[in-house]
C-alpha cells in the first residue's frame, strides 16, 4: 500500500479549502471516521435523532460546486450528489438568488385558495409541451409523498369511473418507492422493511424484478427473458383478479436497491401491454432515475416502444437539493376522467407547492435547459462508463457495472463465474464506499443487492456538471477503494 499516491491522484492539484498540499486521512494517519469521532466526543450528546444511535454522522461545513467541505477542512469530491440529488453540484449562486427573491416575495401561501407563478411556471416548464400526453403537475416535498398522492390518484380514477372494486397494486420485488405507508408497502428493500412487514397495506404483491445479469437464465435470450416476465405479470393480474388492479409500478432504471438496474429493450412496453390488457394503469417512479440523470429528461424516452407511464414520480434531481421538492405528473386521460367527475383530485398537504421549493427548482431546472445538461449528462455519462469499465471491469469481484447516463452501479460478486455474492457480514459495498470515503470521494453504498439480504454494490451518480478530471478521479478512487477492501483479511 502507498497511501503517497492516493490523494494526488484525485485531482492532480492541491485542496484549496485548507490552503495545504492535499494530505488528507490517509496520509496524516488519521481517518475522517476516527476523526470524526473524536470531533463527536468534544460535543454534547446529540439532540438531532439520527439514523444511527452509535455512529454519528460527519459534520459538513461547506459545499461547493462538486465538492464538501468538512468541519475540519477536508474536502470530498461528492460522487453522488447525496442520493442522486444535486444536479447542479452545491451552492450555485442563480438558483440561491432565485429562492432568495422568492423568500421576501412571498415565501408560503396555502394551496387551498392561492397558487404562485413559481410553481405555475415549474409545472408548465414539465408539462406545457405534455411529453407521453403527461399534461399536469402536482408538487410535494418528497418521492416517498409523491409516490403516496400517485397511488391516490389512480385509486381515485377507478373510484370515479365506478370501479371501485380495484384495490390492489402490483410492484416488484428489489424496488423502492420511499417510506411512507404506501410507498413503503410497493417497496421491496427487505432490510428497511423488517419491524414493519406484518402492518404493510395488504392490497399490494410483486412480480420479479428485471435484473438481467442474476435472474436471465442461462441461454436465455433478452426477448424470451421479457416474455417471461411480461407473462409472470400477467399470472399475477390473474391470481389477483384482473378486475381488481389499479396499477403495475416500478422504477424505470432500478434506484438504491439493487444499483442502476436497466431493462433489456421492450420490457417496459410489454409490462405496460399487460396492464392495457387488464385495463389497470401504467406508473413508472423515476424520483432517482428522472429529470435527466439516465440523459434524457424522461428516463422512459430511452425504452423501446410504448412505454410512456398514466402516471409518474419525480423528486431527487428535481430541485437538486436545493429545497425539499417533488412531483406527480399525470396522463390527460386521468385528468379528463376526474374532470368529468368530481372535478377535484381528493388530496393535499400544507407544503404542497411550496414557492420557494418551486422557486428553487424552477431555476434548476431552467439552469440545467439552458445549459444543456442533459445532454451533457449523456456525453459524460459515456466517460464514466467508460473510465470505470476500463479500470474494473476485469478485477475478479466486480460482477457487473451498469447503468445510464450518469447513473451507474458496480455489483460486486464473490465468485464472478457463478455471480455468488459475498457474505452479507463481510459489509462489502460500505466498505467500498467507506474506503472511497478516506480517499476523498463521496459514493452511495449499496447491500442486499440481489434479494435484500445478500449482494454488494456501490452507486455512482455525480453532479451533471461533473468535469473530466473529476471523472477520472472518480474512477481511480472507485479502483483503489475496491482494491483495499477485497484485499484485506477477511
Ligand atoms: C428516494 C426514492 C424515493 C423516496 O423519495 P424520498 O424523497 O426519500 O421520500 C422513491 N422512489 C425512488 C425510486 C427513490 O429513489
């Protein structure tokens, strides 16, 4: 090990925070994690309530750009914007202002009776050209709220076109939809779900995911594998009762759970035939995948045939981080159906719309338009796969890198022949994104790929403004982390 050569090699130039030469953890001896505990064990106990009672997480001061400044000066290259939210990198000085002017201007008004151009404006930015036949938006501070208000609607829709009988929904397994009671009750992320299985909502089962590289048999070609589980679709509506769904839901490009989870071409357009079929609706979650990071806004734009959703979820990219914000955008058809109903969508919450999450998404999202971030997001996204293939793909436990745009996962397997996964104890997937940690660059970590139990994985979705440099530095650290922790005594 020649710790000498890690930190020099993440951007070839010195840290600016501090002002030294970049020696960071490794090279002073000392860790972020030992020195963030000892940063903990000069301050009083923690009122925050935080995820973990044992270890608390590290303090950031700044962010900049694509980088995090931590309480003691250490800077971090974020290689995932949190979880796939910041876009845009931190503290983008237009998108500040923009919430800034819409603070003094008129910082909350309640739905119910008032509306705002910021959010008028946001919606028609989405909507007005209506991609798919999409023509309305509806705003919330989160996927989890999103995903909650989009099974409401479609539950309403049935309900008001005198079928009330449909209860049910059909999601997939290895899927998250968020945390709340309903989205948590699609999900499928058996560790974040064990004190609550036995109290989920009822009305919910799940199909197989599509999850190619551990569950396409051998020898089995990409159609015969849609074919198979468009028909384990349609066994489901089914045993169900057909007359009984509301809808199929799943993540366009799989999120947190399994890792950047693409589908061979024309499996959606085949499970959404199946919900035609049935006459149950079509809803695609993209709150991870959406709003660009696959390289196109939609990330459904880029599947074969008719795969445009009735209904969809966006949320992360959406504000980029910059105020809590997410969205429902609906078919015309549903929107004609309530309209000749009861003319209302039965749904609301306090911050539903809020201006200055509008606001700060509105200049996000006019940013990355401008700009032409998407489509740099793609080009870039060819770069990182491409640097990562080209450093991994050949190391003995990366089963699989995957992905689109700047959205990827590295699967990593025991046995790369049989694609065995290691043992859940040995922490592989954390202990990559810790190690990267150390050195520099912030990843997303990834456990139970395969089932919820077992399977590693990283995930890696920088900012859309992410530079070569800084790709490159990515790919390096990916390398050297993985490297550390394989080789370790285990
Ligand atoms: C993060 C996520 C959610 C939940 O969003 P929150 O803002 O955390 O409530 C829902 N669906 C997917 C695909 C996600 O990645």
């Amino acid at each position: 090990m020649a710790p000498a050569l890690l930190i020099p090699t993440l951007l070839d130039e010195p840290y600016e925070a501090s002002g030294q030469p970049q020696k960071a953890a490794p090279c002073t001896g000392t860790s972020i994690v030992e020195r963030n505990k000892a940063y903990w064990s000069t301050q009083p106990r923690p009122s925050l309530l935080h995820r973990s009672f044992h270890e608390q997480p590290v303090v950031v001061a700044s962010a900049s750009q694509n980088y995090l400044t931590l309480h003691d000066g250490t800077r971090i290259l974020d290689a995932c914007g949190g979880a796939a939210v910041a876009i845009l990198g931190h503290g983008n000085k237009e998108v500040v202002a923009a919430m800034t002017e819409q603070a003094a201007t008129v910082a909350y008004v309640h739905t119910l009776s008032y509306t705002t151009q910021a959010a008028e404006d946001l919606a028609k930015l989405l909507v007005g050209h209506k991609p798919g036949g999409l023509s309305k938006a509806f705003f919330l501070g989160s996927g989890s709220e999103a995903n909650d208000g989009a099974m409401k609607i479609a539950r309403q829709f049935f309900f008001e076109r005198n079928d009330p009988q449909r209860t049910h929904f059909i999601a997939r397994r290895q899927a998250y939809h968020g945390n709340t009671w309903g989205p948590m009750s699609l999900s499928n992320n058996v560790s974040r779900l064990v004190p609550y299985k036995d109290i989920l909502m009822p009305n919910v089962s799940h199909v197989s995911p599509c999850y190619p590289y551990q569950y396409q048999r051998s020898g089995e070609s990409d159609a015969q594998y849609v074919r198979r589980l468009a028909a384990e679709l349609d066994d489901e509506f089914t045993r169900v009762g057909p007359q009984r769904v509301i809808a199929f839901v799943a993540e366009t490009v799989g999120g947190a759970t399994s890792g950047c989870i693409t589908a061979p071409p024309g499996y959606f357009s085949a499970m959404k035939a199946v919900c035609r079929k049935h006459g149950a609706l079509f809803v695609l979650d993209e709150v991870m995948c959406g709003m660009g990071r696959t390289g196109t806004t939609m990330a459904w734009e880029q599947e074969d045939g008719d795969a445009s959703p009735d209904i969809m979820t966006i949320g992360k990219g959406l504000g980029g981080g910059y105020a809590p914000i997410a969205g429902i955008l609906v078919h015309q058809d549903i929107i004609d159906q309530l309209d000749q109903g009861t003319g209302c969508f039965n749904h609301g919450h306090t911050y539903q719309a809020h201006p200055m999450s509008c606001a700060a998404a509105l200049a996000v999202q006019s940013i990355v338009r401008r700009e032409g971030l998407v489509q740099r997001c793609a080009e870039m996204g060819k770069r990182l796969e491409m640097g990562l293939k080209q450093r991994l793909a050949d190391e003995p436990h990366v089963g699989e890198i995957r992905g689109r745009g700047l959205f990827w996962g590295i699967e990593f397997v025991q046995d790369k022949s049989t694609r065995t996964p290691f043992d859940p104890a040995l922490k592989i997937g954390p202990s990559v994104q810790r190690e990267a940690l150390e050195l520099g660059v912030n990843i997303y970590p990834g456990a139970g790929t395969l089932d919820g139990v077992k399977g590693d994985h990283v995930l890696i979705a920088p900012p859309f403004t992410v530079t070569e440099a800084e790709i490159e530095a990515i790919t390096r650290t990916v390398l050297e982390a993985y490297r550390r922790v394989v080789s370790r005594p285990q």
